[in-house]
C-alpha cells in the first residue's frame, strides 16, 4: 500500500511538474517565435501563428518526453473515429456551449468578471488569414494541447491511479495552467477565477472524451471547434 501510495503521489508530481515545464517552455517558445517573425509577426496573417507560440513550447515538451520515455503507444492513441467518437465530436463543442452560457449568468450574481484579452487579429478579415488560423488551430494549436495534457500528463496519470481519477486530476492540471497563464497576463481576479471554472469543465470533457474514444483525435478536434465556432457563428 505504502508503494502504491508513493508511485501514485510520484505521477502527480510529474503531471504537475510537466504542466509548470510546459508553461516555462512555451513562454519562451512564444517570445522566440515573435522574434524570429520579426515584422510579419505584426500582421494580421502573422499573429495568428505568432500567439500561438504557447503552444508550440508544449509540443515541443511533449515530443521529447515521450521520446525519453521511449513509448509511444502508451501516450498517443489515435486511430479511426468510431460512432461514440463522432458522437463527442458533435455534441461536445454544444455542451461546453451550453456550459459557458449557464456559468455566464452565475458568474454575474457571483461579481466574477470575465476579462480575457481580445484576440488580436480577427481571422474572419479575409480568406487567406482564415485558412491561417485554421491551419495553426486545427493541426498544431489544438493538437499540441491535447498531446501534452491528455495523451503525456493524463497518459502518465493513468499509469499510478484508476482512470477517472486520471481525467479529475489531469483536468486540475490543465485549469491551473489556464489560470498561471491569466496572472501572468495580468487578467482580472474574476477573470482569472472564471477561466480557471471554464477549463476545468473543459479539461474534464476532454479527459472522458479521450479515455471513453481512446482516440487523441477526438478531443483535439472538440478543441480546436471551440476555438473555430465563434468565428463562424459571427461571420
């Protein structure tokens, strides 16, 4: 009982310490990638690859540390969406939808403030930068996130404790990402209070998404449509 005590106390460990790695790496990934765009990062094409650079930095964590664990197989499972999978694709971004527009009112009587910073460039302004934020959302931004939380950190979540507790603690992991990220942006108390309640509901649909599909496809598409739909809803 002791062993399984300090394994389990060890995953969460290195999922929390993989989460602080992540968000150190992809702070400088970000800083490194509005230098190297240098003046094309300013235009509206270019910050929607240059704010992502976040993301890149946990791509980047991710790769390696299934590389150092050499197990690939344990971390990234993908494979062909089956009915379920396509079920969560199509209800998840509702549900989440309907989530945030329920906490929105709550979140009002409770005087939290939602604050989050505008994006800076809208996508929907031409074609050409849509297609943009498409490609940096869909097949690097969304896809990166879901690699590092719930293939690495909830992958290795799963190794020391039952799978639920896995998708609980992993979807902490993710919030408390969430909310560093609004301090260090200088966001609100309120703000930050209610982007860490939205990730956190996030995190744990995403989580039963992957361990339920055993497919790292499915919650990285839900996530990227979360991204897309406002965009295409106002256009």
């Amino acid at each position: 009982m002791n062993w399984i005590r300090r394994s389990t106390l060890k995953g969460v460990g290195v999922g929390f310490g993989l989460m602080f790695l992540g968000l150190i790496v992809g702070l400088f990934s970000n800083i490194i990638t509005f230098q190297a765009l240098g003046d094309f990062g300013q235009t509206a094409h270019g910050q929607w690859i240059s704010r992502r650079g976040l993301q890149y930095g946990f791509l980047i964590l991710a790769v390696g540390y299934i590389g150092y664990r050499s197990s690939v197989g344990l971390f990234v499972r993908i494979k062909r969406p089956s009915l379920e999978g396509l079920g969560w694709v199509l209800l998840g971004p509702v549900v989440l939808i309907g989530i945030g527009l329920a906490l929105d009112p709550v979140f009002e009587v409770i005087g939290i403030s939602m604050d989050h910073a505008a994006p800076t460039a809208d996508p929907t302004g031409s074609l050409s930068q849509f297609v943009v934020f498409f490609i940096i959302s869909w097949l690097v931004a969304a896809p990166a996130e879901e690699l590092l939380f719930r293939g690495v950190i909830q992958g290795r979540l799963r190794e020391t404790m039952r799978p639920a507790s896995a998708v609980t603690v992993g979807a902490i992991i993710f919030a408390l990402m969430h909310v560093l990220i609004g301090v260090i942006d200088g966001q609100s108390i309120g703000g930050i209070v209610g982007w860490g309640i939205e990730t956190l509901v996030s995190g744990l649909l995403f989580g039963v998404a992957y361990e339920r599909t055993e497919n790292l496809l499915i919650p990285s598409v839900i996530h990227a449509t979360m991204w897309t739909l406002p965009y295409v809803i106002l256009v």
